[in-house]
C-alpha cells in the first residue's frame, strides 16, 4: 500500500489522485451514478512520447500535463498492460450521460456521435474514439480554451469538457460559474478574479492535488516559489500546515488593497488552474 502523510490537513498518498474510488464528496456532475472511477494509470506528462509530441509551450497539453490523462497510457507484454482503457470507458459513460439531451450545452469537439464514436482505440487511423478526441484537443494552441467572453463561447465550453472528460480532475468550476459572491472590495468580488479563481467548494479533486503541488518541495505550484512574507508562505511553516483551499479561501475574502498577506500574483498561481 502506498505510504500517506498528512499534509495540509488531508492525507495524500502516491497517486492519490485519479486512483480508484468515487469521487469526493461535493464533486460537480453527479459522478457517483457511474460507479468508483478506475485507476489512471498515466498522466499525459509521464507518457512516453511526451517529451516529442509536446514540444510546443503553447500546446494545451503542454501546459496542463499533470492533469490530463494519456490517450493510450504505457504497454506491456500481453498479460500485463497498464494502458488507460479502463479510465477511458468510464468517462466516456459519464459523456454518453451528458450529450443524450437534444439541446445539451457540448462544445463543438465533443458534440454528438459524428464528433465521439467510442470510447477508447489505440489505432492511428481513429479520430472519433473519445481517447483520441482528447488527444487532438491536448494539441490546441491553449488560446482556444480561454474564453472569448461572448456568446456563444466555445473556448469556455471546450476548457469545461476537456477537464471532464480528459482529465483527473473532473469539471473545475470559478467562483463565477458557482455565483459565489464575496464582500465589496475583494479580490473574490473582482469581476476578472471570479472568473478565473477556482471556487472553494465543489472542485474537490483540484483541491487535492493542488495542495499535494502546494506542499511539494519544488514545483512552480510549491510554497516554495511564493512571495516573501505573503500567507502562502508563511502558514505552510506553522504547525497546523493548513490546506492550501483554507489559504485560497482567505485569500478571496481578503481587501483588495491588501497586497502583502495575499498578493494577487500568489493567488493567481496557487488558485486557479
């Protein structure tokens, strides 16, 4: 059994994300009625192609390679291949749910049959198995995954599918898309910060493995790399080792005008995806 620790308040073990199991209470979409997710055995970032196929920094997989979950996944000898086939099922279950209302709200990658077929193949003729589907998108420029602020706005549907349905995570919402709302004169309540910080509640997965990047001793998500004298800093050192969701969440309470406990370049990189 992997070993765990306690770190900021909820205990993480090797691969503690995306191994089997349920979803985490207070997930989005409803998850649970698709029985216990199966075990992601590679990350996009762990494949063994990435290194090639993912040259460019302005690739969608590129930038969240952590996330994402490799179209095939690694190959053994016959009897023991560890290829993602079985996580790919399931998400495409948890799609099949999704597209069969006529007016479902898809973006245009990932509506209807003609667009996702199946759920898995390891041909490289096949563009319609959802595995595949994903793979296209992971090569996108991320450009088009960032929202136009119109409507209709494609860029914001698709960066919703893709984490849903190609990713450990699952849908991540903003503070915007939950309609939280924050005190006058805080960084919560600012209209650009709302639609980016990531809400507190319900994006349990994110959270997770946010607070495993946050307690890393490198990483550009580790505490490491935060500003000097900021409370993203300083609470991982006391000995409560708070979860970097509690910190989140008094950062987006905090004034605006308050630059030291919670600079916005801080909560910028350890908030939001």
């Amino acid at each position: 059994m992997a070993s765990q620790v306690a770190v900021g308040g909820s205990l993480l073990g090797a691969g503690a994300i995306g191994v089997g199991g349920a979803y985490l209470a207070g997930a989005f979409g409803g998850e649970e009625v698709l029985g216990s997710e199966p075990t992601v055995r590679v990350i996009l970032h762990q494949d063994d192609g990435f290194n090639t196929d993912y040259t460019d920094n302005n690739f969608i997989g590129k930038k969240y390679s952590k996330y994402l979950v490799a179209p095939i996944g690694s190959k053994g000898a016959e009897g023991s291949k560890t290829n993602n086939r079985e996580w790919w099922a399931w998400s495409y279950a948890r799609w099949q749910k999704d597209s069969k209302p006529q007016d479902n709200d898809l973006s245009t990658e990932f509506k209807g049959g003609s667009k996702v077929g199946s759920a898995f193949s390891d041909a490289s003729d096949s563009s319609t198995a959802l595995n595949k589907v994903c793979e296209a998108v992971y090569k996108k420029n991320k450009s088009e995954i960032t929202s136009s602020g119109t409507s209709p706005d494609n860029q914001a549907k698709l960066k919703r599918d893709l984490f849903k349905y190609c990713s450990i995570l699952g849908e991540v919402k903003t503070i915007s898309e939950v309609g939280k709302t924050y005190g006058n004169s805080t960084k919560g309540q600012v209209d650009a910060n709302k639609k980016t910080f990531i809400a507190i509640k319900g994006n349990d997965k994110f959270w997770e493995e946010r607070n495993k990047e946050f307690y890393a001793t490198s990483g550009d998500k580790s505490n490491s790399s935060a500003t000097e004298g900021s409370k993203f800093k300083t609470e991982p050192q006391t000995t409560t080792k708070p979860n970097v969701r509690d910190i989140c969440e008094k950062a987006y309470e905090s004034s605006t005008s308050d630059t030291t406990n919670y600079p916005v370049a801080d909560v910028s990189k350890f908030c939001t995806l």
